[in-house]
C-alpha cells in the first residue's frame, strides 16, 4: 500500500488564531486539495495526523469537529480526492499522552492500522514537531512552508528539524516532488528550500 500522511492546518487548510473551531473556519490552501486528488490519482492513500487540542479545552466538540471534516471532504470530493481517515490528538500539552505530535503515537497508530512499513510512509506538516513525529516514527519527514511554524525563509533548516526533512513549496509541490510534475524535480535534490 503507498500511504501518504498529512497534517491539517497549515498543510491542507489555512490556520487560524486559535484553532479551527467550525466549519465555516475551514478554508482549503490554494491547491491542496488539488494535490490530494493528484495523489489519490496516483495511488496514494492519503490520511491525517494531526494534534488537536482545541478539543481537549473545550473550544470545540466532536460535533464540530465532524461538521469540519464534512466541509473537507465535500470540498475534496468535488475536486477528485479523499482522504481515507482522519487520526487525531485530542490532548492538551500538559497531559503528558503518546499521541501528540512531536511523539510518535499518531504515526504508530497509522501504521498499525494499514499494517504498512512506516519507513516507506512520506510525511508532510508545516511545523518542527510534525518533522520529529514523523521521524521518531521512521517515516520520511517533509515541510511544507505554509504553516505559521514553518521557518519564514528559505535556507538550512534550524537544527531542531530531524536530519533529512526535505522542504517543499506547499502541498502541490510536494506532490511534484513525489509524482512528478512537467518538469519532475527528485525528491534528492528538494531538500533546500524552494522560493515561498
């Protein structure tokens, strides 16, 4: 099975100050949901990791929380992909669980469920603790820099980053990196950052 993981905010949808409560906060990047279909279209099944603490203070629900994946997979729909399941932390930092994201727990439950060898498993986030999970968990870690966390300019990545995150434009151009695109450039050579 090829399996791609994604964050969300940051990396699928657009962040907000404190964190995406509704679903008409739920507002797509530009063309990420175009590059989930181009993965999907290539065989990838795609799922989301992702850190969600809101629920774990109180400022949102499961019912919220459902009406938001809704409006994404409807807006994914009509665009041609799907995501296939959504893991999450509910969490707050202080709870001191396995599953939020720098640690492992999330990226471990994905590979347990799809029974898939997690250092074949690309990984994609917009910040330094979805590059740590995705490599405490052997997967292959990448950055997108259009999160609020990613570094703001191009250039070596500071050292907290795991060694071999490759940095990609946004989603789409990970998907180029991965799949290739007219101008197919190796996932080797994207390991510098390309211009935001």
């Amino acid at each position: 099975m090829k399996l791609v993981i994604l964050d969300s905010d940051g990396t699928i949808n657009a962040e907000r100050d404190g964190f995406v409560q509704s679903a008409d906060d739920w507002q797509p990047l530009p063309g990420a949901l175009e590059a989930i279909a181009r993965l999907n279209h290539a065989g990838y099944h795609v799922v989301i990791a992702a850190n969600m603490p809101g629920l774990g203070r109180g400022l949102f629900d499961m019912a919220a929380l459902n009406a938001i994946q809704s409006r994404m997979n409807k807006q994914l729909a009509a665009a041609g992909g799907r995501i296939e399941a959504v893991f999450f932390c509910p969490h707050t930092p202080d709870e001191g669980c396995a599953c939020r994201k720098p640690l492992p727990g999330l990226m471990q439950q994905i590979g347990e469920r799809y029974k898939v060898d997690l250092s074949q498993v690309h990984a994609v986030g917009d910040s330094v603790r979805d590059a740590q999970a995705a490599a405490a968990a052997g997967c292959m870690p990448h950055l997108v820099l259009t999160g609020k966390s990613a570094p703001a300019q191009p250039g070596p990545l500071p050292p907290e980053f795991p060694p071999g995150t490759r940095v990609h434009a946004d989603l789409m151009a990970f998907v180029d990196a991965l799949i290739g695109a007219s101008e197919p450039v190796p996932l080797d050579d994207a390991a510098q950052p390309a211009p935001v």
